[in-house]
C-alpha cells in the first residue's frame, strides 16, 4: 500500500496523459492532481484503519501474552510475533540457540492457543 501511495504522490507532481488499457487519454493538470489527490487520501484513509487494526491486535495478544504462566513462553510470543525479530534475534535475546527458541515458540503458541 505505500508504494502505491508513493506512486500517487510522484505522478500528483506531474501532468500529461493517463494510461487506460493501453489508450491514452489526456487531461489537464488540474483535473490529473485532482483525481490523485483523492486517491492519495483514500490510501491514507486505509493505511490508517489497517495501523489501527494492528493496535487493536496487539492489544489483545498483550492481553493474553500476560496471563501465560511461563516468562520464557511470554517473552518469545512477544519478541518474535509482537516486536517483529527473527527467531535467531529472539534467541539472543533470550540468550539460548535459535533451535531451543523454536521449541519454545513451539510450547508457548500451544499456551497461548489455550488461553
């Protein structure tokens, strides 16, 4: 979705002829910076329902991520899925092999699962 949005913001700095299915039709700046303003907004329209989304699921997955029993399971939920690191990170991290951190991952999804 941001390149797109980036896409609409170089050609909204341009003017001259808009492709349609290999025909081109031309149009005046005003009208071509019109009709990609509007679809600028439109995107960021949705990049920010989608951001609030993402909130919203974090907040609940922190919400169950706190009530699991064990820390490890906590922390490797956390680091991997909510903090976006790669199981080698969340592993050094957690100071264990990567391998260790899988079968950790493995337990604490059952867990979470259950919760």
């Amino acid at each position: 979705m941001m390149l797109e949005l980036e896409a609409l913001r170089y050609h909204a700095s341009g003017a001259g002829a808009i492709r349609y299915d290999k025909d081109k039709v031309q149009t005046s700046p005003g009208d071509f910076l019109s009709m990609v303003m509007s679809d600028i907004v439109e995107i960021d329209g949705r990049i920010k329902q989608t951001r609030e989304e993402v909130d919203l699921l974090k907040t609940e997955a922190y919400s169950v991520i706190r009530r699991m029993e064990r820390p490890e399971h906590r922390a490797v939920i956390e680091l991997y899925y909510l903090n976006g690191l790669s199981m080698a990170g969340a592993a050094l991290q957690m100071n264990m092999s990567e391998r260790s951190a899988y079968y950790l991952r493995e337990d604490a999804i059952r867990e979470f699962e259950k919760i």
